[in-house]
C-alpha cells in the first residue's frame, strides 16, 4: 500500500515537472511576440531608411497614414498587411489631426 502511494506521487511529480518544463519553454516566444507594441514596430520599421522625425513631424488623417505606410512598402519597406495596419492605428492614433 505504501509503495504504491510512492509511485503515484512520483509519476504525478513527473508529470509536473514535465508540464513545468513545457510551460517555461513555450511562454517566452508567445511573449516576445506580444511584447511589441504598435510603437516599438513603427521605431523598428520606419527607422531603417530615414530618421523616425521624418514621420513624427507630421500631422495626418488616417486616409493620409494610410496613404504614405502604402508608399513606404513601395520605398522598399519590409511590412506585412497587419504590420502596416498597426502602424497606420498608431500613426493616426499619435500624430493624427
Ligand atoms: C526601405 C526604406 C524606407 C522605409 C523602411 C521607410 N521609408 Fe519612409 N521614406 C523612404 C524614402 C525613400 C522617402 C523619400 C521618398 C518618398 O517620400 O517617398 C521616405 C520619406 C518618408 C516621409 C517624408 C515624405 C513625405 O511625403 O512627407 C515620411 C513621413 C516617411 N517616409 C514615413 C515612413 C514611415 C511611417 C515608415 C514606416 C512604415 C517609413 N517611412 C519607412 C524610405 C523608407
């Protein structure tokens, strides 16, 4: 009887630590993703080609932002439709009139 309360803590024990171990293995990319915010992606992005004033000096619609994110993926930016999204939100969000 003994033993066998042993072995059964010892497998759930396992378990546990497997699962512990998954945990802490998983979370940590899922985080970084999340991590970026809409500004932290418009600072890595739209700084490759030119300074970050060039943007921030301006005041635009969110029809304008929309515009000029468009002309910057033809620049040669490197975004995808939901990057480009979210800095349009940000952009207008922040610099909009
Ligand atoms: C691959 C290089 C490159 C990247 C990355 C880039 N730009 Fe540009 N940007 C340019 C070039 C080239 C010009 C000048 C020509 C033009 O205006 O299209 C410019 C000009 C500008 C201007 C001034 C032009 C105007 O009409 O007022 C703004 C504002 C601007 N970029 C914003 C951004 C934003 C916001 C991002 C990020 C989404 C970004 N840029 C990313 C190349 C780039």
């Amino acid at each position: 009887m003994r033993e066998r309360k042993v072995c059964t803590l010892s497998v759930m024990l396992a378990a546990a630590f497997c699962a512990a171990t998954f945990i802490s293995v998983i979370p940590p990319a899922a985080e970084g993703d999340e991590k970026i915010t809409p500004q932290k992606l418009f600072e890595q992005k739209c700084s490759q080609c030119h300074s970050l004033d060039d943007p921030r000096s301006q005041r635009n619609t969110k029809a304008e932002w929309t515009q000029l994110v468009k002309r910057m993926r033809g620049n040669g930016c490197d975004l995808s439709d939901d990057e480009a999204e979210t800095i349009v939100g940000y952009l207008s969000k922040n610099f909009g009139k």
